[in-house]
C-alpha cells in the first residue's frame, strides 16, 4: 500500500483520539475535513462544500456518521472504505451508497449493553408506574396504587442481534421469559440466551405471549412498518411496546390508537418517526407513553468506543485483513 493512506474523520473528535489514529501507521494523514456536524438534509456553507470537496479527492478511508451526503461521497473518486459510526445504515442503503463498489462497515454491537441497560430501565419504570408517579410529583398528588413487577413477566425480543441478546441476558436476570425471533432462525432452533427462539414467520405467537415487546431490528425493507394495526391487536391488553429500532418500524398512527384505546397499555419509544417530534404529536401528552429522544445509545464515551473499534479495523486495513462488521449491501446491515 504504498504512499500515504489519506483518512477524512467526518465527525468532530477529540484531539487525543485524532492522534491515536494518525499514530497507527506512518502512512496515515488526516486530510483537512471541515469540523461540522453532518445532519440530514443540511447545506454546507459554499466555503464548507469547497473544504470538503478538496479533502474528499485524495480520501481512500472515511469515518464518521451514516448522514455524508451522496453529493460529497461523489467527491472521492478513491475511496475505498467508510467505516461509520452508527450501527443503522438506511440512510445509505436509500441513497444507493452501499453499492457504489467501496466497502461500508458499522459498529454493531457497540453500544449494545447501555441500550438494553435502557430497555430494562424503561420496563421497570412501566412495571412500576414511575412515569405516572413522576407526572403526580409534579402535580403534587398523592396517590397510592399497586405496582407490577418483571419476574414471572414474558420479555419478547424480535431481532436477536447484539441488542436483542444483551436485553434477553438483563431480562432473564430479573427472572423474566424470554421469547425471541430473528430473521435467520430455523423451525426449533434454540439459543443458550432465551427460553425460545422463533423464525419471524412465528412473530404472531411471539407478539400474543410478550408482556414486554422489544423491537430490537435493523431498519430495512423488510422491517418497515413490521409493527402495524393488526400486530397490535394480537398483542395482550396489559402489554408495553419498546421500541430501541427506528421509528418506521412502527406504524405510527396505529400505535397512538391502540394507546388510545386500550389495545395495548404502554409504550416507551426512544425512537420516532420523524424526529425530532413535531411538537403537535400526541406522543408527547400520552399519559402511558415514555418517550426519548433517541439517546439509548448515546452512551459517555461513545467517540471513545467508536474510534477504539476504527482502530482495530483499521490495523486489519493496513495488514490485509477482512474487515469486521461489513455491511451487506442486499441486506443493509
């Protein structure tokens, strides 16, 4: 691999780390990226764009987020590898990026324990009402009630990925069942992780016995709108969604009116469609729902972990290696 290996970091980092990654090989550069927070549909001042552009051309590697624009990809003629910092790609897989011929890896996995840790956060707080105590400390009402508890409590996991193992390991810890389904599970198939394992052609039975329904799946074409009307029906009358995916994954307008009208109990959503939330959506007053703005991956740290895993890909880069977490461009993740 001969001259110099040039690297765009997409993303603002810490100096410290941007020294690790220089200090991997001496081939390495860090090209001139301007520091800017990449969003969806945002414009780049002409200054900006110009800045990029320039650092794009001679880029062979780039890490940072999911959101680079087709428009600034189309600037690096020599690229060979983004390694992005999310572990979702849809945003690439609509744009047409993941077959453009360079490879795309991501960071599954990476944050796979605080967002279970998340998920059994949100149950306990649904188990025991503490999102309706909070709303009375407020209101300055005193009102006694009972309160469930997760032990003997069905926990379903559709998508058995990282996430979906980490939520099924915390939830049996708390002495719940757990039931999952992932795309690739064969009829009978067991995992050391869940009491059942189920292929997604089950996902009714799976939706009919789950106290707590986890959507724990990549947002794909397969998976958008996965959670509909008639899936909510077959739900229990006192079971919680939770959904840690994508907000498509969830049809929307079908989950508020199943709050609305008792056709589940309670919902907490880290992640909505769109978001932000439009301030007039009903999500925001729904007394049963807990809603977040998609922070339960955003761990402390998390440009320390990300740029920890780019390292190790990175060394695998340098000596020939395969790469880790390569995304499949047919399945998107």
């Amino acid at each position: 691999m001969p001259g110099p290996l040039n690297i765009a970091v997409t993303f603002k980092l810490d100096e410290s780390l941007l020294r690790q990654i220089e200090a991997t090989d001496p081939r390495v550069r860090l090209v001139d990226f301007p520091a800017v927070v990449l969003r969806p549909g945002m414009d780049l001042t002409p200054e900006q764009r110009a800045r990029a552009e320039a650092a794009l051309a001679e880029t062979e590697i780039v890490f940072g987020p999911n959101t680079m624009p087709a428009s600034l990809v189309e600037a690096a003629p020599r690229l060979r590898w983004i390694q992005v910092i999310n572990a979702g790609v849809e945003r690439m897989a609509e744009e047409g990026l993941l077959r453009r011929g360079f490879v795309v890896t991501n960071v599954s996995g990476l944050a796979a324990g605080p967002i279970a840790e998340y998920v059994l956060g949100t149950m306990i707080m649904l188990a025991k009402d503490m999102h309706g105590c909070l709303r009375d400390q407020i209101d300055h009402r005193w009102r006694f009630r009972f309160i469930g508890e997760l032990a003997g409590k069905t926990c379903g996991v559709v998508g058995m990925g990282a996430i979906g193992r980490e939520t099924a390991r915390r939830a049996r810890a708390f002495g719940m069942r757990v039931i999952a389904s992932r795309r690739t599970a064969a009829p009978g198939e067991t995992d050391p992780d869940c009491d059942e394992l189920l292929p997604y052609a089950e996902l009714g039975r799976l939706l009919s016995e789950s106290d707590y329904l986890v959507l724990c799946v990549p947002l794909t074409a397969e998976t958008v709108g996965l959670i509909g009307a008639a899936e909510l029906r077959q739900m229990k009358a006192t079971a919680s969604l939770i959904n840690i995916a994508r907000g498509a994954v969830v049809d929307q307008d079908a989950l508020i009116a199943a709050l609305r009208e008792g056709t589940i109990a309670a919902a907490a959503l880290d992640v909505v469609e769109p978001e932000p939330l439009p301030a007039d959506n009903p999500l925001w007053n729904m007394p049963n729902v807990i809603l977040t703005p998609h922070i339960s991956g955003a761990v402390e740290g998390y440009g320390h972990r990300a740029t920890a895993f780019f390292l190790h890909n990175l060394r695998r880069y340098l000596a020939g290696e395969p790469l880790e977490n390569v995304v499949d461009p047919v399945l998107a993740y």
